[in-house]
C-alpha cells in the first residue's frame, strides 16, 4: 500500500482538497493534477457527481479550482429526463452522460462509449478520465487512511448497494495493478477524497461498464455552456 509520503504537494482549500505531484508508481499521464474534489454528494447524486468531477479534469486550468461544476443539478435533470421526477435514486451512467448534454455542460456531439478492458482503460487514460460504477461492501466504509486504498478482503459478500466514481489513474504496485479514483463523499473520506483499489476488486464488484465521453476534436477547447454550472 501507498504511505502518506507518496502523496506531495497537498494544498488544503476552503471547498476541496487539491492533490499535486502524482506518486512514481503511477503512470505519468493519470489525471492527477486537474482534479477538484467534490464536497459531499446530495443524495443519490453519484453519477450527476462524476460527470461533473470528469468535466472539470477536461477543463483543467479553464476552471478556477475554487469552484467546480453543479453534479446535483446533472442528477436533477437526469431525474426529470429519465424518470419523471418522481424517481429519488440514482442515474444509470449514460443518463448522467445525457443530462449534461441536455443542460449544455457537455455538447450535444458528445457521446458515451463502453470501455470493456482494463488494458483499454490504461489507453483511454491517456486522453481523459473514465466514469465507473461498483457495488459498494465494508471495505469503502473504512479504506485505508493513509493511502486511501479499499480493502479487496470485504467483498462481494456484504453488497450495501450501487455508487459511481471517477477513475483518473492506473499503476502497478508490488506486482498488482491498481486503479486509482475520484468519489464524492468529501475530502475527508479515504485520501483527501480519493481512493485506490486492485484491478481484480474493481471487476469483480463493477456495477456496469466503464464510460468514457468522446467529443470531436477542437469542440470541447470552443465550447463554453458549462460556465452556466459553476458553483
């Protein structure tokens, strides 16, 4: 596991924790740098969360990391779009993906794409962040607080429900391969509000597919609907 000296740089700020220099055993081009750490999560917000959290890593420096995207509002409207309003729970991925199309967050070119393999997220990795689903046990109740690692030993067996993350990052560490995450409940859940995991607990405890957002090139650099989500 990863000791609280690998991670450097950590910059404390009024609404969220900035990490800084990526630790050496991650691969150099993991999305580290841009990320803004969402305050908790309103509800059954978690997709409307990592959308939002994947729109702000794009962004990068075009964002002030004093502020961050509305999620909740993702959410609401995925709610609306899909489930009337009247559904209190949360979206599926590429509702999310959706209703940030339809608020102007993301373009309307923008569309979701399946990432079926790990060795396919290491690629992806190169070019943006992906949004995944698991099914959360024991082991995210208490990840280690020093490196923010969950504890494979947990599950399957204690299912407690669904919830979605960002993942910014792959490496190896002591010959396993670890995906490394984003959540949404806080800064002060696992390492500063991130999270590691073995590739073999995140296959086995996945809740769906892993998503990326693909978006022609030269539109999302033009594009600037998000500025009316700002919070």
């Amino acid at each position: 596991m990863w000791q609280a000296s690998d991670w450097q740089g950590a910059l404390a700020q009024p609404r969220k924790a900035v990490l800084g220099s990526v630790p050496a055993e991650w691969t150099p081009r993991s999305w580290f740098g841009t990320a803004h750490v969402a305050t908790n999560q309103i509800g059954p917000s978690c997709v409307g969360m990592a959308v939002a959290n994947w729109v702000e890593h794009k962004l990068g420096s075009r964002l002030d990391k004093r502020t961050q995207i509305d999620g909740y509002a993702i959410w609401r409207r995925g709610r609306d779009m899909f489930w009337n309003g009247t559904y209190n729970d949360g979206l599926y991925l590429y509702q999310g993906v959706a209703a940030a199309v339809s608020l102007g967050i993301l373009p309307k070119t923008a569309k979701h794409r399946e990432v079926l393999s790990a060795t396919a997220w290491n690629a992806d990795l190169e070019k943006q962040p992906l949004i995944q689903a698991h099914w959360v046990h024991d082991g995210w109740n208490k990840p280690d607080t020093a490196s923010g690692c969950i504890d494979h030993q947990y599950g399957p067996s204690n299912n407690q429900g669904g919830h979605c993350t960002l993942m910014i990052g792959m490496g190896l560490h002591s010959g396993k391969n670890f995906v490394f995450s984003q959540n949404s409940w806080g800064a002060t859940w696992g390492r500063l509000g991130f999270f590691c995991m073995t590739v073999e607990e995140h296959v086995e405890n996945s809740a769906s597919d892993v998503l990326a957002i693909d978006i022609p090139d030269g539109e999302w650099e033009a594009w600037t609907g998000w500025k009316n989500y700002v919070t």
